[in-house]
C-alpha cells in the first residue's frame, strides 16, 4: 500500500471477490484488499463463495502481491450454528486471512478466542452509526468498523474525531445503495420461510414487490431484498468517483466497493478506474479534477443505473444522482481473461461470451489502458483454427497481433 498515504493515513481500496478468478482480477487491477465469503458463515448463501482450497490459494496470490485478504463471518449466528462455527475458525486460523468480518457478539466471541492473531472488522450489518459504538468495539478488541451507509461524511468526521487514532473506518463508496435503514430481512422470514439473516434468502425481489406512496400513485418504489435485509431502493447506486478528496479529507482508512456477486471485468473496471482516481487525488489534485470524465465514462461501462451520492451530503431525494446512465443496456461484454502464452506466441483464454475472428475487441490493461485489437485467429485445445468461439468456458488460444500480459481483460463493445 506503499504511496497510497494521506496526512500520515494509509489510504485502503477494497476490492469483492466471488471466485479465485475475480480474486486475482482485483489485485492485479488495483486492489489494496480484497473481501471474500467462505461456503459457510457469510450472508450470501446463494452467493459463489470460496472453498478453503480457493480460499488458501488466494490469500496465498494476494499476499505475494501485498494484498490483504478479508473473510466474512457476518451471519446473525443461532444456538445450532456455534459448533459449527467454531470449527470454521479453526480452519481460518490455518489459512491465515488479515481479517474475519463480523457482526454477531457471539461469532465476535468465537473469533476472539480462536483467532486470536486475526484482526476483526465489524460488519456495516451491525449497523454503527456513531462514534460510541465505534469506541465499544474498539474496547472489545476490534481493529476496524465498516460505517452504516446512512451516515453523512460530517458524521464520519465527527466519529473520527472521538475514537483513537490507530482505529479504522471502512466505508461503502461504491455499489448497490438502498434508502432504508434495515439490515433485516423480512419477505424471505414471513413469506417464504426462509431466514435470510442466515444467508439463504430467497431473492423476492425478483418476484416484483414495490411500495406504492399514497400521495403518488404510480409511481413505485422497489422492495428488494437480499440477504443484507429488506430495503426500498431507488434505481440508483452509490458512486463517489466525483468525490475522492471529500472521501480522503474526512478519516475513513478503507474506501469499500460493494459487489460481490459480480464479474471479473465489473470488478477490474471498477477497481482500476477507483485506483487511479485515488492516487491521481494523491499526487496532485488538479490531475485528478482533470481526469474526472474519464473515470466517469469508465464506470459507466460496467452499470446499468443511475448514480447517487447517497447519504453523504445528506438524506437522498430525486436530485443526488450524479449523472445519467440509466439505459439498462449493458455497453461491454466480457470475453475472458487473458493467461499464458504458448510456444506459437497465441495467448490462452477461458472464452465467458463469443466472438470471431475478425472482430474487433478491447483490452483492459490494469495501468489504465485501452487498446483497440482485431481477432486474427482462435485456436481450440487441440490447435485447430475456429473462426468463432460460441462455446462458454472453452478453452482456446488467441492471436490479436499484440503482445499481451496475463491477466488482462479482453471485453468486446456492444451497439
């Protein structure tokens, strides 16, 4: 994290994983950290979540890198979970992450007794919104509190200010924003029987419920639910990428991107765009003002809402988006991520979506580049010329008449 310091304060960008794959795409495309759940103990049941085997391969990735890794643990822990639970530390304590995330007292406890050499962070899921609540972890054993995304970045100020220095605040500046103020699922528990406060929520909001104001009728407010809780959402998401130094300026150590349930290339193109706003911000704020459209332009690649500020000038109302990209067309498809190259110079792909020869593509480089390529040849396994790859998941050689690096992201532009 070497560089990235701001009036003595290193500056942290964190980064979710959903797989081994993704994992790699944040550190190489910027991360300074990275978040990811395990297959038991996290709030994303239905999530892909990492096996121990993925989960030891990354911390190990990830820390040749000098990236450190953090697992969730944020579940509201049951009398029957806690056996269970213990055991999972124990496994963590092998593995060695930076961090365990936590927002039950009780998974707090275990983690103290088990993992004694791990810092824990306290989930957002717990829902800290002032500065005593800050100094109570803080006096229970905790190294970091992830902030409510209801607090303005006054309130922030305020909190830094009253808690001690070598304490750290972690903030969502980026993702999925809801207008409520509830961590608790509600539709999953009464209507379907499920608890979602255990990570197996059951996704109504893709059965379509809104909440309809009296006053206007017609128009409707999304009820989405997931297992974070139960939230009226607008169409909106959290984007702070126009506002890195009231971000920097207030005390928060950890700038938190949400989406772990994303791809590889809505993560590198999140976390690239973030990481070079951040250190432009560092090295010379002039740099970082000028550079403003094109981080813009940037994110809007990966999204399909519009943009909010959120709570952090204030309470959102109709007026805090950003700016407009709610066409709900996604602009670039994910091709794949570049590895190795063979003794005939084509570089391999596990293809994610098809394209041809001939076709004309774009290559992610991770310092901030775009480059503009033609297909001139796909080989399959075998070494035999394809003139297209329509099959996901194949596993194909590419020659696109430049020299590439492993781990770049090829994404194709879409009308």
């Amino acid at each position: 994290m070497a560089g990235h310091i701001y009036n003595g304060r290193e500056i942290e960008l964190l980064i979710p994983a959903s797989s081994l794959e993704v994992l790699k795409t944040a550190v190489i495309f910027g991360a300074d950290a990275v978040y990811i759940g395990g297959e038991a103990f996290g709030l994303r049941a239905k999530a892909k979540n990492f096996s121990m085997e993925d989960m030891k391969a990354g911390i190990k990735f990830a820390h040749e890198r000098n990236v450190k890794v953090y697992v969730t643990a944020n579940i509201l822990a049951h009398n029957y979970d806690l056996d269970g639970a213990r055991k999972y530390f124990e496994e963590l304590k092998t593995i060695k992450p930076d961090a365990v995330i936590i927002s039950d007292p009780g998974m707090f406890t275990l983690a103290k007794e088990i993992l004694p050499e791990i810092d824990i962070h306290i989930s957002t899921q717990a829902n800290n919104t002032n500065y005593m609540t800050y100094n109570f972890w803080w006096k229970q054993g905790a190294k970091r509190v992830v902030s409510a995304r209801e607090l303005s970045l006054n309130e922030i100020k305020q909190i830094r200010e009253h808690i001690p220095d070598e304490m750290e605040i972690e903030t969502f500046m980026h993702g999925a924003m809801c207008i409520s103020y509830s961590g608790r699922c509600l539709l999953s528990s009464f209507m379907a029987g499920r608890d979602a406060n255990r990570g197996a929520c059951t996704h109504p909001c893709r059965w379509k419920y809104a909440v309809v104001e009296e006053s206007r009728p017609g128009e409707y407010m999304p009820v989405y639910e997931n297992e974070r809780g139960t939230y009226i959402f607008n169409s909106k998401d959290l984007c702070m990428i126009e506002h890195i130094p009231e971000m920097v300026t207030s005390g928060i150590d950890s700038f938190k991107i949400e989406g772990r349930m994303k791809t590889a290339l809505y993560v590198a193109t999140v976390a690239r765009t973030y990481r070079l706003a951040i250190d432009d911000f560092l090295k010379d704020p002039e740099i970082y003002k000028s550079r403003i459209p094109f981080y813009k332009s940037e994110i809007q690649k990966c999204t399909y809402r519009q943009y909010t500020t959120g709570f952090f000038f204030g309470k959102p109302d109709e007026n805090t988006q950003i700016y407009d990209s709610n066409t709900y067309v996604r602009e670039y498809t994910y091709l794949g991520i570049v590895g190795e190259c063979n003794e005939e110079g084509m570089y391999h792909i596990e293809q994610r979506n098809k394209f041809s020869v001939g076709e004309t593509i774009e290559v992610m480089k991770p310092n901030g580049d775009n480059i503009d390529v033609v297909v001139r040849a796909i080989k399959n396994e075998d070494g035999e010329n394809m003139e297209s790859a329509p099959h996901p998941k194949q596993q194909l050689y590419i020659d696109l008449g430049i020299k590439l690096d492993k781990y770049d992201i090829l994404r194709r532009k879409e009308d």
